[in-house]
C-alpha cells in the first residue's frame, strides 16, 4: 500500500495480482519465455501454468528441489535474487509463513497418494463402480 502524508492509504504498493499473485515484472517474463501472449492473471488455467513455470525456473537458477516447498515459497515472496543474497534470514516471520505452506504441501501430497489409484481408473470407472 502508498501512502499519503503518511497516514492516507492510496494505490497499490505492488504490481501482484490474480491468481498467482505475479508480479507485472515476472508475468511478462513467463509470457515472453512460454509463448503465452494471451495467457491471463486472472485466468486460473494461466496462473497454474505460470506456477509450473516459475518452480522450474527457480530449480534451474537457484537449485531448489520442485518438492521443497519451504524454499520454493521463499524464492517466490523474495525473487531469484533476494533469494541467491539471502534477504528471507532477517524476516523470521518469513519463515514462519514458509514452514505454513510447506506443512500445507505435505498434507496435500499425502492425500494426492491415497487417492492417486483411483484418479488413474477415470471418471466413468468410479462413476460406476466405486
């Protein structure tokens, strides 16, 4: 959020929106790069793409495993670069929030494995005999 004066709230104070909350800088990289000229922030078929994308990326640049997802969240909230300088260590609540989502990526895994089976059978075989 800008302020006015100091204490008037006006405009936003980051150019993240929709979806995957991507930053204006970092959309039109992931359009340009993935040839998505028509992709949309506020499509959430685009976000999930962009996502994909940016956890690539950040395993590419910055050698993070797709499946950490403490540090794939920091990458994310601090870009590549703050990243690679470290700014997240002075930001212990950063690293709460990062714990959170990784925790939350767990809980999502499991479920994803118990079920996994049944979603290969296909709709129309759980349709009927499930």
């Amino acid at each position: 959020m800008r302020w006015f004066i100091g204490f008037i709230p006006y405009g936003r104070g980051s150019s993240a929106y929709g979806y995957s909350q991507a930053k204006t800088v970092t959309w039109d990289e992931y359009v340009k790069e993935a040839d998505r000229f028509w992709a949309s922030r506020n499509d959430f078929a685009d976000a999930i793409d962009f996502m994909g994308w940016y956890i690539d990326k950040t395993y590419r640049l910055n050698k993070v495993s797709k499946w950490d997802g403490y540090h794939q969240y920091l990458n994310y909230h601090e870009g590549w670069g703050g990243y690679r300088r470290g700014s997240y260590k002075n930001k212990a609540w950063l690293s709460t929030v990062a714990r959170r989502v990784d925790d939350r990526a767990k809980i999502y895994s499991a479920q994803l494995k118990k079920c996994e089976k049944d979603l290969q059978r296909g709709w129309l075989w759980r349709l009927f005999f499930d």
